[in-house]
C-alpha cells in the first residue's frame, strides 16, 4: 500500500497555518480584551481603597477636633469621640464589605465572560478543524486513497472471527446478494478483487453487488440483510467531534488558561 508522503506533508502544512493563523487573528485580540478588562477592575478598585483612605482621614480630623474641647466637657467629648469611633469603624467596616462585594462581582462577570467567550472561540475552532479535516478527505477521496480504503477494508474483514462471518451472512437465501457500497463507482480490477476477498473469507460463492453513494465522505460498507460491516473515516470524524467536546466541557478553566 502506497501512501503520497507529499499530499500528507502539504496537509500538515495546512492545518499548522490554520493554527498559526486563529493564534494570531483570533486568540491574542481574545487576550487583549480580557486584560484591558481586567485593568478596568483595577483601576476600579484603586478608587474604591482611595476614597477608604479619604474617609479615615476625614475621621481622624474630626477626632483630633473633639480632643481640643474644654475639659469641663470631657465627658461630652468621650461620648462623642465613642459616638465617632463606632460610626468610624461601622463605615470602614460597610466600606470593605462594599469593596468585597464588588470584587466579588467583578470577578464573577470576568470569568463569565472569560467562559463564554472561550465557548465561542472553541465552537469555531472544532468546526473549523472539522470543516477542514471533511474537505480535505472528500478532495482526497479519488485515486490511490480510494485503493487504500478498499485494502483497510479487506484487511479488516480477514480478522473478523469465524463466528462474526457466519452469523453476518446467516439471513442470506440462495438467490440473496451481499452489497458493497463506496463514494463512487469502482474500477473492475477493485471489483474483482473485492469480490474474490469476500467470497473467500465467507467460504461461499456469494453474489456481490456494488452501489456508489455520495453520503459516504471516504469509506466502504458491506452490507448483508439489515446487517453492516463498515470502514469510513467519516466515523472518525464523528468520534474526533465527540471527543473536542467532551474535553472543552470538562477542562473549560484550564484551556482559559
């Protein structure tokens, strides 16, 4: 089995430029984003810690004014400066909570938005890859690609057990046909081939016909009275799908990272 070592370096090609490019165009304008986001928050904040500040000195001022009383009115000055540092430290306390909250807050909605934006970017990325990955298969899906397919196939079908072949063709009458089913028409020397394999392995001269049908990106169905044996990369594509989704859903903090 011959494989083009060409068309497969110029694939990998493509598809590290496809990753270059999203890094470029869409991940580091992603990034920027979030920190101009995150410098917001800061800044914020800042603000938050300087009208603290703001208020303890106002606080501080008030006392030290208290303290120059008469000292006919100490007890009067003690109860207001105990009025005073109650209230003090009532504000200062409402003050932190307020700015704990708010971080709090901010927080919350920037991961948030950190999730649904990274959501976003990986939705388009897998259907990008995927897009790709079909249009690079169903432009490869001719010629020798074709060949291979059929050899996978017929390899494949050589390890199926004794007992999975008996029971495969167990609901076959004597005027019942096996079919073999591809992208596209196949030339009469994989034809033969095909039927020589099958009618070997099952041990019986069996009828095979063929059918081409473009639902299949690239593969190859063998088919027995409801029963199928198939090989298609469109499988593959499926189950690589499947498996994008299962690790975006379960490690969603770490890829933000």
């Amino acid at each position: 089995m011959l494989i083009d070592w060409f068309t497969v370096f110029a694939q990998i090609v493509n598809f590290l430029a496809l990753i270059w490019l999203l890094k470029i165009f869409l991940y580091k304008p992603i990034l920027k984003v979030i920190a101009d986001r995150q410098n917001e928050i800061n800044a914020q904040l800042s603000e938050a810690k300087l009208k603290k500040v703001e208020a303890d000195a106002e606080s501080e001022t008030f006392r030290k004014k208290n303290a120059e009383f008469d000292q006919q009115k100490v007890d009067k000055i003690k109860k207001i400066t105990e009025e005073t540092e109650q209230y003090r430290e009532k504000l200062t306390s409402e003050v932190k909570l307020d700015a704990e909250k708010q971080k709090t807050k901010w927080y919350t909605s920037l991961e948030n938005e950190k999730d649904e934006v990274f959501r976003d970017l990986s939705n388009k990325v897998q259907a990008e890859i995927l897009s790709i990955a079909r249009k690079t298969i169903v432009d490869l899906s001719e010629g020798k690609l074709e060949v291979q397919i059929v050899e996978v196939f017929l390899q494949r079908l050589n390890k199926i057990t004794k007992k999975e072949k008996e029971d495969f063709i167990s609901d076959l009458g004597p005027s019942d046909s096996l079919q073999i089913k591809t992208k596209s028409d196949l030339n009469e020397a994989l034809r033969e081939k095909i039927i020589k394999t099958v009618q070997s392995e099952f041990e019986k001269e069996i009828e095979v016909t063929f059918i081409a049908s473009s639902d299949l990106i690239a593969g190859i169905e063998l088919m027995s009275k409801g029963k199928k044996m198939s090989w298609n990369i469109a499988d593959y594509l499926s189950s690589l799908e499947s498996q994008i989704n299962k690790v975006m859903v379960k490690n969603p903090g770490q890829n933000n990272a």
